[in-house]
C-alpha cells in the first residue's frame, strides 16, 4: 500500500465510500461521488481504460447532477 498525506475537506470524508470513485495521476488525484452505488459501478466499469480527461466528459455526460 502506498499512502499520500494530503488534507481532504471533511464533507468528502463524510460520503460513503461506495458512492464515491477516485482517479490519479503523477500530479491530480480526482474524486467523483454519485447518487447510488449502482451508478459509481456502472461509471467504473464504463470507464474502465480511460483517461482523465475522457472520464471528466463521461461524468459530465451522464452523471453530473
């Protein structure tokens, strides 16, 4: 396991963690949060393989509320 000491707000601490899906890369770490644990999988598994950039567009498509 490789940990990042980073302060997150509160708010995003206090959401179930099944609600929420988390990105990285050498310099962004992206966190999105969704209404059901059904939609975190389906974004997941409809994401798979993409980049952040393309994950960003998809969220924005069809699950930002």
């Amino acid at each position: 396991m490789i940990c990042i000491k980073t302060d997150i707000p509160q708010e995003i601490c206090d959401i179930n963690d099944e609600l929420k899906a988390i990105y990285h890369s050498k310099d962004t770490v992206c966190i999105w949060i969704f209404k059901t644990r059904d939609d975190r999988n389906k974004f997941m598994d409809e994401t798979a393989g993409m980049l952040k950039g393309a994950r960003e567009k998809h969220f924005e498509s069809f699950y930002k509320q």
